[in-house]
C-alpha cells in the first residue's frame, strides 16, 4: 500500500533518507512528469497531422518544415527523457532510487528535487564531467 501524501509534503534532511513517504513523493512526481510529457507529445502527433505542407509558397513551406523539424527533434529528446523517467521509477521499486549508481552514496534530496532522474550524486556527476571534458579536448 502507498502512503498518503499532503499536498505541502516536501522531503527534508530531518527524515529517514528514502523513506516510503520519500519514494512516493518522487514517484508521484515522476509520474506528473511523464503525464505531461505524453500530454504533450499527443498534442504534437494531432498538430502535425493537421498542419498542410501543401503552402504554395516556397518560404512558407521551408518556414513550416523547419518548425516542424525542430518539433520533432524536441520530441525525440522528450521520448529519451520518458525513458529516463520509466528507469528512475524502476529504481524506486527496486529499491536504487536516491542513490548514487557510481559510490552507491545517498544523492542530495535538493538535487532529486531538481533533477529526479538523476543517477549520479552531485561529485560524481561533476567527476564525470570533468572527465568528458578531459577525453574531448585530446
């Protein structure tokens, strides 16, 4: 059984990390997310259906294919992060979420808040990033 959630819970340093009522607040959270992810994907898929590339104007067409390229692009991006979303929910039924997948260290509860798809704690994240820095510039 999930616990109950009041609508002004916020998670804090004061609580077992990782709690239940924890999980179910990032749960919730990410399952908003996806929500309106898939709302706005929906809202594309009819936009494209109903725009006509059929403009006489050469300009008008090349505008319309542009904007509907970066549409497209944007929706791409968005379809990775709903897998990314699908994995961190994954984590939370298995028992991984909050947790550093690199040092298996607890991810700040601010950095959750921000990102709650992240994986990585803040230092290794940065360590990561240092890294592809490092390994591009040779």
């Amino acid at each position: 059984m999930k616990p109950l959630l009041s609508p002004d819970y916020r998670p804090t340093d004061k609580e077992p990390f990782m709690n239940p009522v924890q999980l179910e607040y990032f749960r919730q959270k990410l399952l908003a997310w996806k929500g309106e992810l898939l709302r706005e994907s929906g809202e594309t898929l009819s936009h494209l259906q109903e725009e006509s590339l059929s403009e006489p104007d050469l300009a008008d067409r090349a505008s319309l294919e542009t904007d509907r390229s970066l549409e497209l692009r944007t929706r791409d991006r968005e379809r990775k992060l709903i897998q990314k979303i699908d994995e961190a929910l994954g984590r939370i039924e298995d028992g991984t979420y909050g947790y550093c997948e690199e040092t298996g260290e607890p991810i700040s509860l601010k950095r959750l808040e921000a990102r709650p798809i992240a994986t990585l704690s803040l230092e290794a994240q940065e360590r990561h990033e240092r890294m592809e820095r490092t390994h591009r510039d040779d």
